[in-house]
C-alpha cells in the first residue's frame, strides 16, 4: 500500500474502532512514544535516548514480575477443562480480536502442527456464520484483554449453553460466569 487514499485511512481507522484519521495518528503518536507493561507506564523514547541501560533495566524488571504473576497463578490453576477440550473436541473454535487475535495466531499454528482442527476468527460476520454451526461436541475458547469486550460478551452469551465455552482475558471480566472455565490474566 504505498500511496493510500484519504478514504482507504479513514476505513482502517473504522475497522480499528478509532473515530477517523486523527484518532488513528495520535494513537500512533502515543505507541512510538510509550508502551505499558502490567499496568507500568514506560516513555519509550525518553527512557531509550537519554539512558537506555535504565529504560532497559526496567523493562526487564517490568517484564520478569508480570512473568512470576502469571508463572504463579498457572502452576496452581486446575487446566484440566483446558486440557480435554483439546483432547476431545471435534473442532476448536478461537475468536478474538484486535490484539487479542493477533497473540492467538501463534499458538493456533502450533494446535494445528499437532493435526487438531482448529478456527481461528476475528471476523464478526464470519464469526456469526460459525456460530450456526457450532455444536455440543466442539469447544470455543474466547479472548478478551480488557476483559470488556462488547462483542466477545455477546458471542459468550450465545454460546454459554449450546457448547464447550472457555475464556482467557483479564481478571476484571465482568461475565466470567458464561464460561465453564476462564483463565485470568494478572495485570492492570
């Protein structure tokens, strides 16, 4: 896309949930600058340019206590639920968005490497198609980091009798309660 049109930036910033172009731009302005870590705020270019050995010193430290919080909470947490949805299932279902969808990406290549038949979709309208399909004897695995995503809550509440339902998304989630098992992450 060398040269994209007004239009064509004003769609990706829609496709985003932004409101236009210049939401999509202070966003953009805001990544190259800072990046949060579990609920630390870090200056990017500040930190990196005036003493990167700090910035890198604390990032590592940042990143090795998120690592313990969620090493901590996995090693004790029951997956077995996890487990037989995987074993047993005839597909497996992922839906997710945004970032959410992008982290999946990984590990459903590895799922797939192992010969299950796994899904995974960002798309709402093929998501909706999906769901007719889905049945008792498949599994869906819902993603959400905030923990408040709208269209996640939905899809939770269509599915939350007709299948296997698990979630992974933040601690805060307001409807774990639709999920036969939910695997929280530990962060701000």
């Amino acid at each position: 896309m060398g040269n994209p049109s007004p239009t064509k930036i004003t769609r990706f910033a829609e496709k985003l949930n932004l409101k236009g172009y210049r939401e999509l731009k202070l966003r953009l302005s805001d990544i190259s600058k800072s990046i949060i870590i579990d609920g630390n705020f870090v200056n990017v270019s500040e930190k990196i340019n005036n003493n990167s050995k700090v910035f890198y010193k604390k990032y590592v430290k940042i990143h090795n206590e998120s690592f313990e919080k969620q090493f901590n909470y996995l090693s004790h947490k029951d997956i077995k639920i996890f487990n037989d949805c995987f074993t047993y299932s005839k597909r497996i279902f992922i839906f997710a968005f945004n970032l959410s969808y992008n982290i999946s990406k990984n590990f459903v290549q590895r799922m797939c490497w192992k010969g299950l038949n796994i899904i995974s979709e960002s798309d709402p309208v093929s998501i909706e198609t999906y769901i007719n399909t889905i049945t008792k004897n498949d599994c869906v695995i819902l993603i959400t980091i905030s923990g408040n995503n709208s269209l996640i809550k939905g899809i939770a509440e269509q599915l939350t009798k007709k299948t296997n339902l698990l979630g992974i998304g933040n601690k805060t989630c307001d409807f774990q309660n639709l999920f036969q098992d939910f695997i929280k992450f530990d962060s701000d």
